[in-house]
C-alpha cells in the first residue's frame, strides 16, 4: 500500500510558527528602507516546530543511506561515515573565514596538516583543499596544466587525451579549462591501448587524463609506461583519484608518474556524501606544478601555517574562502583515526570485498573481464537479456531485498554494465547478503520475468516516468491561494 | 519503410531537396536509437551553416545527440511544434522537418539513397554520433 | 588504531581461503613492482576516538565565541535547534546523490521543496539543486548567460564580493570570456552611465544587491537598464534580505543567484556553503547541474527524480557546458528547513532585526568622531563601508582584546583602502553592541 506524501508547501496553516526571536532590543527606526525596495509578504508556508519534525522525519525514512544497509554503488565509495567526525566539526561552527590568520590558525594549521597527510598517501609534493567536488578538482588542476603549458610558451599544447571508458566528468572538465577533449580507445578491459596512445600523443598533447584502477576495477599493469609516453610527448598526466579506495598504502599516484590529481573526501576518506553533496576535491601536484594552485595556499612559515596570497602564477580563486572546510575536518579525523596502517588496511579490505562478491556472482552474471579485480568489477547481465531482463531489471530487483543497486550503464564501453563496489566497511554476511539476493534475481529472471519488471514493489514509489518529467518539466510546486499569508 | 523521396547521411539525417530548398530531419532509425525524444534544441531563422556543421540538438532522457547539415545554406523555417511536442520525431520521423534551409552548396559529405542508407545501417549497428 | 573494516583478520583470511586467493598480496599483483609502495606511508600510527578527540580539544577556536560584527558574505545568524537535529538523520546524511528514486524519495522531495522555496523567496519561475556556493554560483552564470544568448561578454559590477569576483576570473581563464567590470559611484551604487558604453554585444550584466559593500541596489532600474540595451540581468541576492527587500523575479532579473549560507548553514570557517540559482523559465536548461523534477510513477503516484539530466556532463561530456555533477545537497535541505522553522513572519522578523540593530550600531559608530561613513546617502540592509584614518588592522586586534571581533578591514582585498565593512545581525544584543561601542571608542583614542 503506497501512501501518498504531502509536499511541505501543502501542510501551511496560516499563523503557526516553529521559531521566535526575542524582543528587538534597540530602538525601532522608521523609513530605513526607501519604499520601491521593500517586497511584499513571503507565499511562505508556516508550520509548528512538531509539524517540521514530523515532515522532515518522514522524508528521511523515505530515504536510504550507507547506514540504513550496504551500498554497493561502483566508483561511488559508499563506505561507513564515523559518527566521530560528524562531531568534530562542531569546534569551528561559530568561526568566520575572514577573520585574521591568528583566530584561525587552528583551522589552518588543519588544513597544513591534512596537505601534508594526503601528500603522504598519493606521493605528491602539494595539495590545495579549495575545491568543493571532485569535478571541481577536476577543473582546478587541468586548469593548472593549462597555465603550466602556457608559461612555457607552449600555446599549442590544447588536447586532452581521456580514455572512452572515462568518467563523464573528465572530458566536461577539459572542455571547461580551455582544452580539446580527444577520446582514446581503450582495450576490451578498460585498459589504455598503448600503441594507440603512442599515436594519439603528438606536440599538441597537453596531457592525459587516467583514473587508476580503471573503471572496470583493474589496475593499468602499464601505468609507467604510459605515464612515460605522454612525458616524452611533453604532456602531462592528470590523475582522476575516484578509485584511489584501492591503492591506499599499497601504490601512490605519484609513484607512478602522475603529475596532478584530485582525490574525493567523501569516497576514500570517509567523508558522508550528503546526498550528493557537500564534498571536497583538494589537488594534488608535483613541485614543478605548485606555482600555479589556486591562491591563497596554505604554507607554513616560521612554523605556523599561514594562506599565501602572493602568488603571481596561480590561476587564481575556485571558490570563495577556504574550500569545504567541514568536510576537510572530517577528512583528517579520518586519516588521524586509521593512521599509515588503517589506510592500507582499509584498502586491503575493499579489494578483498570486492573479489569476494565477484567470485560468488560470475557464474550466475556474465563477467567483461575476468580475472582478480580492484576494489570494484562490473557484470552484465549476459544470458539474462534472452528473457528480456535488462541491467535496470536487476538493480530495482535489489531494492526489493534492502539493498542499494549497483552503478548501472557505466562504463559507456560496457553495454547494461552494472559495477559493484562494496567497500571495505561492509561484513561478510553482508556481502552473503547481497550474493544470495543477486543469486535469486538471476533464478526469479528465469522462472518470473515480469515481477523483476514491476519491481520495486517495497519503495514510496514504483518506478517514476523519467520521459513524462523531461519533456514537461514540474521542477517546483505551484502556487495555491491558500499559501499566502 | 525508408522513404525512397529524400537523401540520407551516415549519421541518420535525411534531406530532402527542391531545387535551392531542403528540409532536414532525423531518420527513425536515429529516433529509434534515442529513445524517447524530450527535448529539441534548434536554431534560429536566418542562422548559417556550413556542410558538416552541426545545428541541433536532440535530447532524449538519457542520451543526447548532434544534428549535422550535409549541406551549407542559410536557415529559413525552424519546427516550432517540436519545442512543446518533440515526441512528434519518435511518431513520425519522416513527416517532421528540424529545419528548411536556403541551399548554398552541396559537396563534401557524402548523401546515401534510401537502400544504400538501409545497408549501412545493417552494416553498422552503431548508435548514432552523439 | 580504527580502519572500520567490519571483518576481523581471522575472517578475512577464511574469505580469502573461500575464493581460491593464496593472500592479500596476491590481489594487488597488477600493480607494477616499480609502482608499488615499499614502506609504511609516513603518517602518524592510527589513534582512538578518544585521543582524535582530545586532538581536536586542543585546537584553539576561541574566536568563535567572541560577538561578531563582520558579515563579507558570510554571516552568523540564529540556527533553530531543530535544524541541526533534523540534519542529523543519517538517512539524508549518508545517502548518494539520488540516482535510484525510488529509494530517494526523502531526498529528492526535499531538493524539490528547496527549488520551490528558492523561487518563491526569489520570485523567479525555476532553480536548480544548488551549486557550491555563492561565488561558483557566480560563475557557472556566466557560463549560462553565454549558453543562452550565444555571446561571450559579460559585465559585472565591481560591487559584486571580491572573491566572487576573483573566481568568475579564474573560469574565464582559458574560456574566451570577455569580462567587464562596471565600476560603481560615490554612492555605492553599480555605474549604469559607465556600463552603457559596454552592452554591446554583450550577454548580460551580473550585480548584486545588498551589493559587497551592504549598499541595497535599484535593481528594478537595473533590469529595466539590461533590457533596454538587450541583454540579461543577474541579480547577486543575499536570500535573508528578501524577508524584507523586493524580489528580484518581480522587478524582471533574469536570474537570482547568490550564497545560502544565511539560511541556517554554520559559518564553520568558509565552508560548506550553498550556491542557490534560479531564473526565469526561458533559462531552465541553461541552469546547470542537478534539477529536480515531479512526475509519477506508473501507479498514478506523485514521484520525483532527477531530470532534464542530458544536459549534464555524463550524458554529453565534452558537451555539456558545465562540469558539476554535484550539489550541495545537505546545505540545501538545511535552507528549506530553516525556512521552514522561521515561516514567512520569522524570516521578516529577523530581516527585521538585522536592519534595525545594524543602523544602531551605523549610528553608534559615526558618533565617534574617528569614523565616517562612506556612503551616507546610500540606504543599506545589515552591512556598511566606514573609513578610518588610523590602522584597520591594529583596531581590530586591540577590539579581540576586548573580546570583539570588529568589522573587515577592506585592506585585505584593496590595498591602501581605508574602510572598515561592518555587520551587525540578529544574534548581536544591545549591550553587545554597546560594549563594542565603548570598545570603538577606547580604542581609538
């Protein structure tokens, strides 16, 4: 029985209120504002403290988070969010960010920190916590080879190599700095086609933009090699830290011949995804390359961590003031908490959890690629599109047995891919879980077809009509007279 | 049924030409493709493309697609109806026009007839160019 | 040390044993033996929650304490409590960006709300679901008016943030913006006689009102300016302002964009914040990012998912004319909640109180005599420019003293500039306000 659920504009009773103000305590003043300025009253609507809870409270239960089950969703990193971290912000709720660098020293001598610890885990010489995402990241750092190009007269150095089995994220990105996204071909398991880089690499090549492992959760066994490549082509090399959940303590960007990177806070490093948001998406570079972070950067002088400003290479601002700061503070209680060990471990885990739920599915779901995998794997639904079962069958199948679905349709160069990545905090009976419930999609696929086409059947809502909400787009509720004051 | 009155391109565009006029559309094999067509980006009266430009776009939920003018020419009438309807292109690719267009030159890409376009689209089984 | 890995060593070597896999090394055999980490990253041993805690005790945050009197876009106001209590759902908290609708109703309706309470604050006719913040709202708008009118010029006023200012330079970088900056008059007000001489060709014209300066702008003029000349009008709000001052989609901006974090987000030291954006319908695929959207589902039920998402980056990829594939979920679920706690009268009432207690404080400070307001004709909301002769800096160290922090030295973004930008909202008192006064006073004698 599907309830239905009033908006919150639809539960207005005029005159109620949830929140008051003591008395103005300074003498009111008249004609403050000239009168062409001022608005009418707000078609707000009014609601008691109780009302507020119990609405909100019931969207959240209509909502499903890492905490409500697991999560698997590939390239995503659904891991545990420590309650811990979630308290620690609180220390700097009430800080301005324009205050003078001694009232927020603490804040910055965070932020010194946690550079220092993200160098230490992705080999890099420098980090800048400004951008707020990773696609913003994304932007920042191609933006920084952009600049890195043009210093040295290299006007030319306009097309950014990116594989097709790339995050869409990347060739928007290059589009948004200035470059020519020019896709690259990869090999049947996700991999860079070397020969065909060594073709594609020319003296307009700007860089190459790799995620490691790869979408398909396999790690480039060529990776120095192709890092190589695109050295001796006078590019650069752009390091997409989506996956880096799997690589933490065991290799690091660096180390591989990346010469920039952004890693995402809310995937490795704990930080919860808010719903989609907010994130952070700090970028690493290499010593030659640091020049050109965005100002102001954190650095330390006479022992104190201070922002520099004067910084005449810098590509300038991404954001105002000091990035996400709340989710950085969450990020290095997290690195604080796990230390060299945990993180290694943490990684150890996720592949481990990875391969195990891949090992328990390949006979039942067709797998592109076999072979050990990374912290994730994508499977198709292979023999199961002859009854007339597709990806999305499968991952509205899974809501129906409590779990989140896997990504699905990514990578592009998978047809129905479905990618998997548990993560390290899910136990082994949850994966158990997960593999007797993906078993029995697979089984019910065969005997009952149609009740995987109805599913899910437990949720507020069947699945919405996606077409009817593009071609006439409701994007807010409509005005009724009842919602004035 | 490929219409045998109209020229295609190996993109899935047909053309169909009247002396200096011709009308550009989507075959339905490209609507076929897309799946259900939500929104169409066209362009203005008077706007200029060259052959192999591109001049509109069409969005279906979760794919979106260039269309690109085989020949150059000058744009003389756009489709409004596709703004409020543009499931008219998945009911009727042949019959709804994107564009007309005040030919200027016709060379370069290459224009099938509808058998050729048939057996290219048998030969290749790619989605459209997006 | 805690790595939340749920399975213990014992049962991670049974899996391991299970799967046919000799070790853990065995699974990380891909990575080339040169790639490969040979020690122990350097970073500190793993710590308890009690020792991380004690960790962050020790960080002075003492200045978070102290009654405020800066604004700059970013101000402290009164949080009901029932906003960070109803936050604290990890439902919400540590859900993904809602791709599955069906189990992201809460979230996606809550967007949804937020969308319809950002245009009815607004007026404007859509929204989207939030960018980063105010600054990269500024931005991303100036790639849309660019989408929608085809031109790459954009004028902005020069009383727009200085940060907002510095990042919609660093987007234009590499992109072929031509940027124009509209200087503004002795009274604090965007120079419309100057920018007439730019709209040519130009796309749109990007002003904010209150302006950085807290001067509350004519923006009905400016809209009616914009589109005499033919082309768009941004207005740059400040969404509390709007308890009191007109809105922008009643006086015909094309889009009102700006910085949430009025709306009940922490200050938590610059971050996170909300970009809202919102814009007359004609816009509704120029706006980028997530977009909330009503349909149903095939049983007639009222249903919401993400929508219009070709325009987005992992559909058209080197096409899609902006990158961001997040928003500031969380940050906007906290603005429709606290508009939701304060109701159309609480919002007015604390507009109110901002406006009243900061021309107390306005009238306080220019009865010294070593103050002088810079823009005295000008009305303002909860900010305003005043000049002293001595040094900005100094002042505001020996007010911390006196446990105050004062007004934001303009010499942080202007060399040389001689203003202070004071704030005063509704969470200052009267005798704070007065202590400050007599802290003012002292100080500069």
């Amino acid at each position: 029985m599907r309830k239905p659920y009033k908006l919150i504009f639809e539960k207005h009773c005029i005159d109620r209120r949830a929140a008051d103000l003591p008395a103005l305590d300074v003498p009111k003043m008249d004609g403050l504002v000239p009168q062409a300025c001022l608005g009418e009253a707000l078609p707000l609507p009014s609601l008691s403290e109780m009302d507020l809870v119990r609405h909100y409270t019931g969207l959240s239960r209509r909502n499903f988070g890492v905490d409500n089950g697991s999560y698997p969703l590939g390239s995503c990193t659904m891991k545990y969010n420590p309650k811990l971290n979630e308290e620690l912000t609180a220390h700097f709720n009430d800080l301005h960010p324009l205050l003078d660098d001694d009232a927020l020293s603490a804040a910055y001598e965070l932020q010194f920190a946690l550079d220092r610890a993200l160098c230490a885990v992705c080999g890099m010489d420098k980090f800048t916590l400004q951008p707020a995402a990773g696609a913003h990241g994304e932007l920042t750092g191609l933006m920084v080879m952009r600049s890195y190009h043009n210093m040295r007269q290299d006007f030319l150095r306009a097309e950014m190599l990116i594989p097709d089995a790339a995050h869409g994220t990347n060739p928007a990105s290059a589009t948004m700095a200035g470059f020519k996204a020019v896709e690259l071909k990869s090999l049947p398991d996700g991999g860079v086609d070397v020969e065909a880089l060594k073709q594609a690499v020319s003296e307009k090549t700007a860089g190459l933009m790799l995620t490691n492992p790869n979408t398909l959760g396999l790690f480039e066994k060529n990776i120095l090699e192709i890092t190589q490549i695109v050295h001796d082509a006078g590019g650069l090399v752009y390091y997409d830290g989506a996956n880096i959940n799997a690589i933490m303590g065991k290799a690091r960007p660096g180390d591989m011949g990346f010469d920039v990177m952004h890693v995402n806070l809310h995937k490795s490093f704990g930080t919860p995804h808010g719903g989609g948001g907010p994130g952070a998406g700090p970028v690493g570079v290499k010593k030659e390359l640091i020049p050109f972070l965005p100002a102001p950067l954190i650095m330390k002088k006479n022992g104190r961590a201070r922002p520099d400003y004067d910084r005449p290479l810098s590509i300038g601002r991404v954001k105002a003031f000091n990035g996400n700061f709340g989710v950085l503070v969450k990020a290095y209680a997290y690195i604080l908490s796990l230390g060299a060990d945990g993180l290694r471990e943490a990684s150890e885990a996720a592949v481990l959890n990875a391969n195990y739920l891949r090992h328990y599915l390949k006979d039942v779901y067709e797998l592109p690629y076999d072979g050990l995998c990374m912290h994730e794997f994508v499977l198709t639904p292979g023999a199961l599109n002859e009854q007339g079962i597709h990806n999305v069958d499968i991952a509205k199948a899974l809501i129906d047995y409590g779990y989140h679905p896997p990504t699905i349709s990514f990578p592009l160069i998978v047809r129905e891919a479905m990618m998997f990545e548990p993560t390290e905090t899910e136990s082994r009976e949850d994966l158990d879980g997960l593999i007797y419930a993906l078993r029995q999609i697979a089984e019910t696929a065969k005997t009952d077809p149609d009740s995987l086409r109805s599913a899910p059947l437990t949720t507020p809502v069947g699945r919405p009509d996606e077409t009817r909400a593009a071609r006439n787009p409701i994007v807010i509720a409509p005005l009724s007279s009842s919602d004035r004051l | 049924m490929t219409p045998d009155d109209r020229k295609y391109t190996k993109d899935h565009e047909w053309v169909l030409l009247d002396g200096q006029h011709a009308e550009l559309g989507i075959t339905d094999h490209a609507q076929r493709e897309l799946g259900d067509i939500v929104f169409v980006e066209l362009p203005a009266v008077g706007d200029r493309f060259a052959a192999g430009d591109r001049f509109a776009v069409v969005e279906s939920v979760k794919a979106v697609s260039n269309v690109y003018t085989p020949i150059a020419g000058e744009i003389t009438a756009v489709n409004n109806a596709l703004e409020n309807e543009p499931e008219l292109l998945n009911g009727a690719p042949y019959e709804q026009f994107l564009v007309q267009l005040r030919v200027e030159a016709i060379n370069g890409i290459e224009l099938l007839d509808a058998a050729g376009y048939d057996a290219h689209i048998t030969e290749s089984q790619v989605v459209p160019r997006a | 040390m805690r790595s939340y890995v749920a399975n213990s060593k014992r049962e991670m070597a049974e899996m391991l044993n299970a799967i046919g896999v000799t070790d853990m090394d065995a699974l990380f055999m891909d990575i080339p033996w040169d790639a490969r980490c040979k020690r122990q990253l350097s970073l500190d041993d793993g710590k308890s929650e009690i020792e991380v805690r004690r960790k962050f005790d020790a960080y002075d945050t003492s200045a978070a304490r102290l009654p405020l009197f800066m604004g700059a876009g970013a101000y402290r106001h009164y949080i009901p409590a029932v906003v960070p209590a109803l936050l604290a759902r990890s439902e919400f908290y540590t859900a993904y960006t809602p791709y599955q609708a069906e189990m992201s109703q809460g979230m996606l309706q809550g967007i949804f709300e937020y969308q319809t309470y950002m245009c009815r604050l607004t007026g404007m006719d859509v929204s989207n679901a939030s960018v980063y913040d105010g600054a990269t709202a500024c931005a991303e708008t100036m790639i849309a008016l660019r989408a929608a009118t085809r031109k790459n010029k954009i004028l902005y006023s020069a009383a727009l943030h200085p940060e907002y200012i510095q990042t919609m330079r660093t987007y234009a970088r590499f992109t072929g913006f031509e940027l124009v900056e509209i200087p503004f008059t002795e009274n604090g007000e965007t120079d419309l006689m100057y920018a007439v001489r730019h709209t040519q060709a130009a796309a749109g014209m990007i002003a904010a009102s209150p302006n950085f300066y807290g001067v509350i702008e004519d923006i009905a003029q400016m809209a009616d300016f914009s589109h005499t000349a033919g082309i768009l009008f941004v207005t740059v709000s400040n969404p509390l302002s709007l308890g009191l001052l007109k809105r922008p989609g009643d006086v015909g901006a094309d889009f009102c964009v700006g910085e949430g974090q009025p709306l009940g987000i922490p200050l938590s030291a610059g971050g996170p914040y909300l970009g809202f954006m919102a814009a007359n319908k004609t816009y509704m695929r120029n706006l980028p990012g997530r977009i909330v959207g009503q349909t149903e589902d095939a049983w007639g039920n009222r249903a919401f998912v993400l929508t219009l998402q070709a325009r987005e980056q992992h559909i058209r990829r080197e096409k899609a004319s902006s990158n961001i594939c997040s928003n500031q979920s969380l940050c906007a679920l906290t603005a429709a909640m606290y508009l939701g706690a304060m109701g159309p009268a609480g919002l007015k009432e604390v507009a109110l109180q901002c406006l009243q207690k900061a021309h107390y404080l306005y009238d306080g400070i220019h009865s010294i005599p070593a103050f002088a307001a810079r823009y005295p004709k000008s009305a303002f909301f909860h900010e305003f420019v005043t000049d002293y002769k001595g040094d900005a800096i100094a002042l505001n160290s020996k007010l911390k003293e006196k446990g105050f922090i004062g007004g934001l030295p303009l010499c942080r973004y202007f060399k040389g500039d001689t203003g202070l930008l004071f704030c005063a909202t509704e969470v200052l008192t009267r005798s704070e306000i007065d202590g400050f006064l007599n802290a003012l006073e002292v100080a500069v004698k």
